[in-house]
C-alpha cells in the first residue's frame, strides 16, 4: 500500500466523520462528493430515516461496518455467498447486533449455481469470465441464490431505504430479482464498469437503463477507482439511483 493511498485514505476518513457530526458547516458541503451524506442529507430534509440496508456482495464486512458508521440506526442484512468468506464476515459482526448475515445470494431466481473460487474472495462470481483464470484457484463452491422479491416476503420487509450492490457482475440480475419491491426502495448503489470489456464489472448502461426504466433518478458516481497516467481514467466506480417518487408518496404518508 503506497504512502499517497494511505494519506488520501486517512483524509478522507476525517472529512467523513466531520460530515457525520451534522455541525453546522456541513450544511455548506457541495453535494456529489460522498454519497451517504448526500442520502441522508435528502432524508432529513424529507424527515425521513434510513432504517433498512441491503448490503448485497457483503465479502467480509467492510461495507456493513461503513453503513453501521453513517446509518447507526438501520437495520442491515448482509449478503455472502461463499461459506469460507460468510464465516469471517458472521465472526466480524457477530457483536453488532444490527447487522444479519445470510449465506446466500441475491439473483433473477432461485437455484444453486456452482462457481469457481478465486484467491482474492473479492473476485469471486457468479458470471464466467475468462479474464479471471488467472486468478481463479483448484476450489469451487455451490451457491444458493434466491430472490429480493422472496427474501423480503418471508422476512416481513416491506421497505428498502438503500440496496448496495457489489457483485462482480450479477447486478442486473439482482434488480430484476427485485420485481415491484423495487417500487419501495429508495436509494439503488451499485458498481458499475466504465471502460473494461470484461463481464464481471456491470456495465454502466446496462444498471443505468434498468434504473432508469423503473423510475429511478441518477444521482451521480462516487468512489471512482483511477488509472493510467495521471491517474485520468475511470475504471469502475458506484453510481447511486434515488426513487424520487417513493420517496415523496413515503413523505405524504408521514405527514
């Protein structure tokens, strides 16, 4: 890890957390930059609260402890496929008793879908994608993958105030296993490729027509993941959707 990473990273680490505060300067904070201030700052001014996050492709648990720091108050249902990579994300957050780990995926259906196992758990996916030979080793693991529309049904969810993707790849898949539940979901954040043919990055057009056929706003990219020279290219980065008519049918309902 080079110094200059970690000197952007601890930056913005601090510019987070004063943005966490809700002093009275962060008011003044230009929108698009940090997506999570950008969401709450709409659902306070909505009076509304971010009470439900689906952390979908949750590894082990980087996301779920992010989301715990900016939405103390939701409820957060991880997603984790892989049984070695769900053991280490159950053994994180087993003191944090907000967050639910689930040993599945989310997909378009239900079934068992064997997948190859690549030595950075990050690379793991649920499309082929010859590009990651490479990096693919001798295990396999079989995948049990259902559904938004049946998870949310058998857990009593009726709302879903921010569906994270990060799933090599399957995200479309995700949306589409959502049905009408995604009529009732507010913010959509996904990973989206911006310039590599390869499969397991989604496409940026093809989250984007998906989200935008449904009804949902784009918001803006966040995250952006630089390279080239001068660090002038955009490989992949998260594009963040608002369902701007749930959200304003949800105020009316609270008023």
């Amino acid at each position: 890890m080079s110094w200059k990473y970690t000197v952007g990273r601890t930056a913005n680490n601090l510019l987070e957390r004063w943005l966490r505060t809700q002093s009275v300067g962060t008011r003044f904070f230009p929108a698009g930059v940090c997506w999570p201030f950008d969401l709450l700052r709409l659902y306070r001014r909505q009076g509304l609260a971010c009470s439900m996050v689906f952390d979908v492709g949750a590894n082990v648990g980087q996301t779920a402890f992010y989301f715990d720091r900016w939405f103390p108050d939701a409820r957060i249902h991880s997603f984790e496929p892989i049984p070695e990579t769900f053991r280490v994300l159950e053994a994180k957050v087993s003191r944090h008793p907000k967050i639910r780990c689930h040993p599945i995926a989310l997909g378009s259906t239900n079934e068992v879908k064997r997948i190859r196992l690549m030595r950075d758990s990050e690379l793991n996916t649920l499309v082929h994608e010859p590009a990651l030979e490479s990096e693919a080793t001798d295990g396999f693991a079989d995948v049990t993958i259902t559904t938004i529309a049946d998870f949310c049904e058998k857990e009593q969810i009726r709302e879903i105030d921010l569906l994270k993707m990060d799933t090599q790849g399957y995200e479309v898949n995700v949306l589409t296993g959502a049905k009408d539940r995604l009529r009732r979901t507010a913010f959509v954040l996904a990973e989206v490729g911006l310039q590599s043919p390869r499969i397991y990055v989604s496409p940026f057009p093809a989250v984007h027509e998906y989200l935008r056929s449904a009804g949902f706003f784009f918001c803006g990219l966040y995250d952006s993941f630089r390279h080239w020279e001068t660090k002038l290219l955009v490989s992949f980065a998260n594009a963040l959707y608002v369902n701007t008519a749930y959200i304003e049918n949800r105020k009316m309902s609270n008023d």
